[in-house]
C-alpha cells in the first residue's frame, strides 16, 4: 500500500530527475527534499545501503548545487564530457566497492537484497559525482541505476516508487540525448570564441 511518505517522496524526487534533464540548477534543493523522505522510506524497508545513498545525495546535493552555479572560477558550471581514462578506472572500482559493500551488508545486517542494493548505492554516486561536475556520461550511470532499481523496489513491495524509477529510466535515454546537443553547443561556441581571440590577436 502507497504512503503518504512514498507519494511525497516520488512527487519530490520525480521532480528533480526531470529539472537535472532540463539541466535547470532547481535540481538540487528538490533532490534534497526528495532523498530526505526516501531515506526515512528505505529505512522502514530495510534497504539499509540505499538509506546510505540518500543521506549522500543530501550532502552532495548541497554540493552540486553550488557547482552548478560558481563551479567555473566563480561562474556557472558548463556541460561537457568526462574523459575516457577517468570512465576506465570508474566501471571496474565501481563492481569491486559494489562486491565489498554488499558482502558487509550480507554479513552484519538483515538487509533485503544486499548486493543489488549495494549496487544501487554504488553506481548512484558515480552518477552523482559526475552529475555534480555536468559531465554528459552521468546518464548512462543513472541508467544502469534505474534498470536495477525498478525490480529491486517492486519486489519490496515499493510499486509506485518502482514505476516512478521506470520513468526515470526513459528520462535518462532523454536526458542522456539531450546533454549531448548542450555539450556540442557549448564546445562549438568555445572553439568559436578561440577563434575570435586568436584572430584578434
């Protein structure tokens, strides 16, 4: 049965993943909110690791939130690719914490599913740490995180919070697609403005 705290939860948190695709900085404040009540939900859930993730993305939505806006040497944070060495090592560190922190939940707690759950943490601050930097790779992260997650959370009975993460599937594709397009404009427009510079000069 459907809260009123999981309602809260999904209505904040639907909000902020679209306002990230749309790239609006108003992500932040109500991602705080969202991950706020979705970590008192996942509690009662016994989802420890994800309460984790939620207590993570309040502080590093703090964070981001400031990035965004002052990340630039005082001036908002631009769209833009993270580069293929830093992804290389990311991937594999990212299984390897997935395997530890699931094997601890496994051995010390009652946690449901310890290992998807931990996975769930794991690749959600990946993502987050590259969404807080505005690199475009950030939704494929989320991806990963919104196919794990959907049958994860239906199966503790979480449905309206497992059909809000199969939108947030389709939203990352979006997204993805989207900062894309915002990542090629900006680089036109700064190869564009050294051109300009070095001419005049």
């Amino acid at each position: 049965m459907t809260t009123p705290l999981e309602l809260a939860a999904n209505a904040f948190t639907a909000l902020a993943i679209v306002l990230a695709g749309r790239n609006n900085v108003h992500t932040w404040w109500t991602g705080i909110v969202g991950c706020t009540l979705f970590g008192l939900l996942f509690a009662d859930s016994h989802l420890y690791a994800d309460v984790v993730l939620q207590a993570v993305f309040v502080v590093t939505g703090a964070l981001g939130w400031w990035k965004w806006l002052r990340g630039d040497h005082g001036e908002p944070l631009p769209i833009t690719h993270a580069s293929a060495s830093n992804l290389l090592w990311t991937v594999p560190l990212g299984l390897a914490a997935t395997a530890a922190y699931g094997a601890l939940l496994h051995a010390w707690t009652q946690a449901y599913a310890p290992f998807l759950d931990s996975a769930v943490l794991v690749f959600s601050i990946i993502g987050q740490v590259l969404m807080m930097q505005r690199r475009v790779e950030s939704w494929a992260f989320w991806l990963l995180v919104n196919t794990i997650a959907v049958p994860l959370y239906f199966s503790r009975g979480l449905v309206l919070t497992a059909v809000l993460y199969a939108g947030f599937w389709i939203n990352a594709i979006v997204s993805w697609l989207h900062w894309r397009r915002l990542a090629q404009r900006h680089a036109q427009a700064a190869a564009a403005q050294a051109d300009g510079l070095a001419t005049s000069s």
